[in-house]
C-alpha cells in the first residue's frame, strides 16, 4: 500500500481512537477490554481496502460494536461475569475513555450505575442503549451497525430503557459542592464512630456493594440495610496494621470523582489502592460501592498519576 494513503489511514483510525474507546467501554464495563477492541479494530482497518470505504467512522464503529458483541457473548466472559464478583471499572473524571458528557443520557450511560444495570441486558439491547443514548445514533444507522431492523433497534431501546428505569436507584443529578458535602459528612461520621449519623446519610433502601477487599471473595459482598451498612462502613473505615499491609502501606484518602459520581479513593505512594464511590439521591446515599481489586484500579492509579495530589481528606489512614 502506498505509504501516503497508510499514513492518511492511520490518521484517520486514531481521530476515532478516543470515540471507539468510549463506546467499548461503555459496552463492556472494563477498560483493559475497551484497549483491546480498539486494538483489533484497528487491524481490521489496516486489512481492510480502505478506498472503498465511504463512511470511515462508520465502519469503525461497526467493526468496534461487533467485536464488543463477540466478548459479550463469548463463553469464558459469561462465565466471569456470571461468578456473581464483577463490578464495571472506575474511571477517573477527565478519562477520555468517558466519552461524551453533553447531556444527561450521555453521563448517566457512564455511571457505575448503569454499567451495572447493563450486565442485565441482553448483548443487542445493551448496543441499542448505548449508541442512541450515548452516541446519539438514529435507528437506521444502528440497525446498519447491527445488522437488524430499524423496528428491531426500537423494540431493543425501549426495552433497554424499561429495564434501566425500573431498576435505577439514583436520583438524577446532583451538584459536585452538595456531593462532596456529603461524603465528607459521611467520611466524618465513619471515622468518628457515629454510627447513627452513618444511618441517617444513608437512604432507607440503600445498598452496598464490595469486591471484598481486593477482590480475595469469591463473590461480590452485598448489604442491604442503612443500620447494616453503616456497621460494615464503621468497621471497614477503621484503620488496622492488617488493613495496611493489605492496602500495602499506609494510604491517605482523597475525595475524587469517578464515572461522574463522588469518590474517596485510598492512595499508597502514587497508586490507588481502593475506590469508594456514592450514588446520591434526595440528598442522602443510595448505593456504596467498594473496588479494591488491583486489576481494577490499574487505568484509574495511571490517571491519578498524571493528574497529580490533591489536598487529602484524611493524609494518614
């Protein structure tokens, strides 16, 4: 191939490269995946006889949706993410791999919330969700994508959208001065010992949901009641010489935004060791999750690095 049109292809794909990030990671909850579609499309373009394709952001979009699709319905991932221990991976606020972040749609198709709600969708619901809601693509140009029918692309959004509605816990948006206000008010009362302030933060159905330190447990750790929670978090936030040697040294905890939602994440040195984040509705605390797991965290600790420290909550925990 002449080396001017290569160039010119190579240009091209990585014009796309942050875009096909986004909506693989979107699609499939990890990062680390996310990389690694962008790759093999990658080598599909290069294969490929670029000169007869019209719409290069098309196909790539295409090529990317399907090879997201492939991992959805491959047998080692169903099993992964059947074992009842995966959790989407965090980002950090400024990620590219976030993607769009215009409208509401757009921050909430990112959400740890609904990047877990989607693991409940079936593979070409979950696609439709997120290249209408995320990537504001007209059915037509999705049932291209996907092969199906522009009828099929409606049915599939308007069930995807039941299904996330019926289950979603938050409510809407809540700006980042009341956010940290209350997981610093959160933080305050776990490190005090203040049990009932703990349980008034917390919404009366809210949920919690951890790795288990690490991911050691074989299953996800899930409680479901404020008074629950709250001992868990009081017992979990109480520093101890085992919880640093797990954590590899002593960290200090900084308040931080992940995949739109307020955080604390626990720092040894310059690599994140834990990420909690909150979903807020009506002023309290729906939903706690716990990531511990270093697999995890690996693409949220290069963020971190790159951003560099702020002002900690707490300098040694």
């Amino acid at each position: 191939m002449d080396s001017t049109i290569d160039r010119f292809g190579t240009s091209r794909f990585e014009a796309s490269r942050n875009r096909l990030a986004s909506l693989a990671y979107r699609l499939l909850g990890s990062a680390n995946d996310a990389e690694d579609v962008v790759q093999d499309t990658f080598l599909h373009w290069q294969a490929a006889d670029r000169l007869r394709i019209k719409v290069p952001e098309a196909w790539l979009t295409k090529v990317a949706t399907n090879l997201c699709l492939d991992r959805l319905r491959s047998a080692q991932v169903r099993r992964e993410r059947t074992a009842g221990a995966w959790l989407p991976e965090p980002l950090l606020d400024g990620d590219p791999m976030l993607g769009p972040a215009d409208t509401f749609e757009q921050r909430e198709s990112v959400s740890l919330a609904v990047l877990t709600l989607m693991e409940r969708l079936p593979p070409h619901e979950r696609a439709v969700y997120v290249l209408r809601e995320a990537f504001s693509y007209g059915h037509a140009e999705i049932a291209e994508i996907l092969d199906i029918t522009e009828s099929a692309s409606q049915q599939h959004l308007h069930r995807a959208r039941q299904r996330i509605t019926a289950a979603r816990r938050g409510g809407g948006e809540v700006d980042r001065a009341s956010a940290r206000r209350i997981v610093e008010e959160f933080l305050a009362a776990a490190s005090s010992g203040r049990t009932e302030r703990l349980v008034a933060l917390l919404t009366d159905d809210a949920t919690a949901i951890s790795d288990g330190a690490g991911g050691l447990a074989k299953t996800l750790l899930r409680y479901d009641t404020p008074q629950r929670i709250a001992a868990i978090v009081r017992a979990g936030l109480t520093p101890t010489p085992a919880k640093r040697r797990l954590a590899g040294g002593t960290p200090a905890l900084h308040y931080a935004v992940v995949n739109g939602a307020p955080a604390l994440l626990f720092v040894v040195g310059d690599r994140v060791a834990g990420s909690v984040t909150f979903d807020i509705a009506g002023g309290r605390i729906a939903t706690v999750r716990g990531i511990a797991a270093p697999a995890r965290l690996v693409r949220l600790t290069e963020a971190w690095r790159q951003d560099g420290p702020d002002t900690p909550l707490i300098a040694q925990w």
